[in-house]
C-alpha cells in the first residue's frame, strides 16, 4: 500500500490507453450504424421499401398504385388476367400494389405453383403531385422461377 504523499498509483483509476481506444472505437462503429441504416435506404435503389425511411418525410407511401397480373400456362399460350381481388385478401393486394420485389416473387411464385406457365406483373403509379409514373414490369418464367424487372 503507498504512503501518503508517496508515488503509488493505488489512485489512478484512468483506463489504459488500448481500452480508452477500444472504447472509442465501439463507439465509432455505433454511431456509423445508427448513421449508415437509414442513410443506406436513401442511397439505394429500392425507392418503394420504406422499411428504414421516415415515413413522414416520404411521398412513396402517398402514391397510388394499381397492378395487373397476367398468366399464361403451356398449352395455351395467350396471356389471361389473373383475378387477384379473389386469389389473394386485400390486405396482401395492398401489399403488392407496394411493388416490392420480394413479395411480387413470392406471388408470381405461387401463380406459377397453380399451373402457370408465365406470368407478368405491371405495376402503374401515379405520384402525389397526379403525375403518372413510368410503369414498372416484373416477369417469371415458371422454368427457372427468377423474377427480372423490364427497365422503364
């Protein structure tokens, strides 16, 4: 134990400089997450995910969109229109009027699980300000089951 006035350390309770460091360095990283989530969505491509977007900021969710799924299976080649009002609930054909990628696949998967042999999703938009937005296409051959997205 140090003496009074003597030069021990028992006092020192200042982190060495490797924690000090690594403390800071957590913090860094924290920050850039908290930064780099929502910075990321409005970096991106995906304009109609709004999963990490201020919703209140974002004229995405104010759109109005309406789709039309046509099919066609391999005996008969010509394109027919898919009722979706009575294939699905509402509340996934809202879903689907969001145009998100990962749930048209998983719908024209399942289109292509009912005997489909082709089928096509467009998707038509119209921006808050009334002016309609380019069409978005979405196609899946039932063969290979790969959604791909016509360039506007």
């Amino acid at each position: 134990m140090a003496e009074p006035g003597g030069t021990g350390d028992a006092g020192n309770t200042q982190p060495s400089s490797r924690v000090r460091l690594l403390q800071n360095a957590v913090i860094v990283l924290f920050l850039g997450y908290q930064v780099g989530m929502p910075l990321s969505y409005y970096l991106s491509d995906r304009v109609y995910d709004e999963r990490f977007s201020w919703r209140m900021f974002s004229t995405v969710r104010l759109q109005e969109c309406d789709i039309d799924v046509r099919e066609s299976t391999a005996r008969d080649q010509t394109e027919q229109t898919v009722a979706i009002g009575q294939d699905l609930q509402i509340a996934w054909v809202n879903v689907l009027k969001r145009l998100r990628p990962a749930v048209i696949h998983k719908y024209l998967e399942r289109r292509c699980d009912a005997g489909a042999s082709h089928v096509t999703l467009v998707g038509r938009c119209v921006d808050t300000d009334g002016k309609p937005l380019p069409p978005r296409n979405f196609s899946m051959s039932c063969s290979d089951r790969q959604l791909h997205e016509a360039a506007p």
